[in-house]
C-alpha cells in the first residue's frame, strides 16, 4: 500500500547523539516490504526507564511485559518490530517475545526483564518466531544507524518520520532529550499514543522519571485523538542513560528538575501532535481549546469529545462552519455543561455566545480560516476555571481507502 506524504507532515529535525544510547535496524521481514522492520537500541548500564501504556484490555503481551518492566525501572536494551502488533496471540505471543528479550539478555549479559519489547501492526498474527530470532541477530551485527533511519523501520501506515529534541539546563550541566514516535490511525489514547521512546542523558531516578511522564502524557498524548479506537499496544517509554553526569534528580524539590520537566512536556507535544499531522488521510489539523469547565480534566474529556465526533471532523474537512455540531459534541460527553453559557468560535471569530448566535455574525471570516491547513476552535463553557486543549484531524475519504485496504 503506496501512501502519499501528509500534507500536514514536518521535516524530520537535526537530533544530536545521545550517550549512552546505541542506535540499529535491521529487516526481519514480517511483511512482504523491502525495508527494515527491526529497530534495535541499546542502552548504557543502569538506565533508568518509565512507561505509560494503553488501557486497552486486549492488549498485547509487549504491553503486559513492558509494564512489569517499568515496575523494576531499569532498561538496557529496546526491541520494536513493525508490521505485526502480536497482539491477541496467547501463549505464542508471549513466547515470541520471550525468546526476543532471552536473545538480547544473553548477548548484552543483563536480565531480560532489562530489554523492552514493542510490536506494531495487524492484530491476531503471532510473531514469527524465525523472522524475530534472524531480525535480532542482524541487528545486532549491523552498523549504529541514524535518529531517522530508526524512527522509519517502527512505521506502519506513517506517511513521514516524526520526531523531537529539546534541551535542558540542569545546574552547570547541559542535558540532551530525543524523542521518536510513529502513529497513524488507531490513535485516542487513554495513557500513551502508539508507539513513541524518549531519550535523555540526564540523570534521574526512575520514580522521578516516571513522575515527569505520566505528567507530561496528561497534557500531550493523552489529548489527541485521530478516529476514537485506542490500540492495543500504545506504549511511551523514556529512558534517562545518566552519562551527562548531573546530579541525579530524584524530586521537583532538586535544582533544574523544572527545566527538565519542561524539556520533556516540549518533546512529547511535539510528537503527539506530529502524529495528528499524520493522520490517516488528515488534510486539517485542529486545535480544540476548552475553556471555562469544572475542571481540567472535565475541559479535556469535552475537547475529545469534540475531537472524536465524525460530523465535526467531516464538516471541518468540508470547509462547513457547521457550530451546532459542536454544540452536539459538547452536549454528549457527558461532563457538567450548560446550554445557556456556551460560546463556540472559529479561528477567533465567535458564532455564538452565551447560548445564542452571535448577532449579525458574518461567516464568511470563519469560512476563510476553514480553507487553511490549521483549524482553531475554542469553546467556553462558562461554569468554572478548567481549560485543556485537545488536537485531532479532520475525517476524508482518504481515512476510509486506507483502512479498508490495511491487510492488502
């Protein structure tokens, strides 16, 4: 299945080297595509590692494995196979995975519990045992690879490479962060996106390191949604190598933990929403901004809300200003509203407010910002103080022709 370049897609950055974080792909060949499909990163002894993952209950075995991982916080290595999710597989599945984690323990002289497994791709199939057993023993033979050449062999359906680097001051030390994700459809998370690994130098205690995640994944991943089906193997994972050689950040309390804390809430943004950018068939990105709620969170579940409806994303990808639909949207998600409060705009021009349509309200300027690539809608609930702001795509027949086709 040939696929056109987004054209919401960004260049892919200039990502510096990270110590301690050894870089390699390799084809394993789990579908029928001449590309690699294998991404292997090793790691420096004693990094630390946080995690968040779907709560998709048919999740994957990588998921269950990786969570157990998480738990002992300490990672050396990173398998992420595509083309196959391995999810919904039983006993076979797991069995993959454990010979892909023994194979690695015994080469690195770790625990396998130490090497974090992802999978990504049709669901039911089982790894195959052979193609992941070759896949890894060419990875571990090949030659480093760069940042881009590792973000292309975890895609699926991504139409472009996406990823992120940011830095942070902490004390005299410069640390350095990386971020690769892939993600196309199957994107409304709950605790993670599909598949997207950070990379610091810093070094941080994993408890703080998983602080700073689930934090960080409140405000970015966990606020975008593509078409409303949350994957069975969404995972972040973030890995800190220590090699900057910082004192350890163990607290917010510790001087630049609030530089980092920034650092990685910039990195994880920017991959979220380059997933949006990449949504299947996507020709608009949207910003949803809620304001007014009960509360954060309460702004945030009515901006999915909003962002999931199929008559919001298909009249925003027809250019219709069409501001009941958002009415409709906010009115069924389910959180404290009220209908006598709520104001709706469109790239700044409001076309109700209080419960009414504005008076005299022109449509032709929101009729012109809807023609654009960057779609803005803000709605103000007016009975409290929460806000969040949520992104999605617009919904074209572009969505349909590739998901129709996905196992050809």
């Amino acid at each position: 299945m040939d696929l056109e370049i987004s054209p919401l897609a960004r260049p892919f950055p200039d990502m510096p080297a990270i110590d301690g974080v050894t870089l390699r792909v390799a084809r394993a060949r789990y579908k029928e595509w001449d590309r690699a499909d294998l991404t292997y990163a090793e790691l420096a002894e004693d990094t630390a590692l946080a995690g968040v993952f779907t709560r998709n209950v048919c999740c994957s075995t990588e998921v269950e494995m990786g969570r157990e991982s998480v738990a002992k916080g300490r990672a050396r290595a990173l398998i992420v196979n595509a083309g196959n999710s391995n999810a919904f597989t039983g006993y076979r599945g797991r069995e993959a995975v454990e010979q892909i984690t023994g194979q690695v323990a015994e080469e690195l002289g770790c625990s396998p519990e130490e090497v974090l497994v992802s999978s990504t791709g049709v669901i039911g199939v089982p790894l195959p045992q052979d193609k992941a057993r070759e896949g890894v023993s060419a990875a571990l033979a090949s030659e480093p690879c760069t940042w881009e050449e590792a973000t292309a062999a975890i895609g699926t359906t991504d139409t472009f490479t996406k990823g992120a680097t940011a830095t942070a001051m902490i004390g005299e030390t410069k640390v350095m962060l990386n971020g690769i994700i892939k993600g196309s459809g199957m994107i409304a998370p709950d605790m993670a996106t599909m598949l997207g690994y950070i990379f610091t130098d810093a070094a941080v205690e994993p408890a703080f390191l998983q602080e700073c995640l689930s934090a960080a994944n409140t405000r970015t991943y966990s606020c975008i949604t593509v078409d409303s089906d949350t994957s069975t193997s969404d995972t972040v994972l973030a890995f800190a190598t220590g090699k900057a050689g910082n004192a350890t950040l163990t607290s917010f309390g510790d001087p630049g933990a609030d530089a980092f804390m920034a650092a990685l809430e910039e990195v994880c943004r920017e991959l979220a929403q380059l997933v949006v950018r990449d949504g299947e068939g996507a020709s608009k990105f949207i910003s949803v901004s809620v304001s007014g709620a009960e509360s954060n969170d309460s702004a945030r579940r009515v901006g999915l809300a909003i962002g999931n409806s199929p008559l919001v994303k298909t009249a925003i990808a027809g250019g219709d200003a069409n501001w009941g639909r958002v009415v409709m949207a906010v009115g069924k998600a389910g959180e404290p509203a009220d209908r006598d409060t709520l104001s709706i705009a469109f790239g700044g021009h409001w076309a109700a407010k209080n419960g009414l349509p504005v008076k005299d309200y022109d449509e032709g300027p929101v009729a012109k910002h809807l023609e654009g690539d960057e779609v803005d809608i803000a709605v103000d609930l007016g009975i409290g103080t929460g806000h969040a702001t949520v992104w999605t795509c617009d919904l074209t027949h572009g969505y349909i022709s590739i998901n129709a086709d996905y196992r050809s």
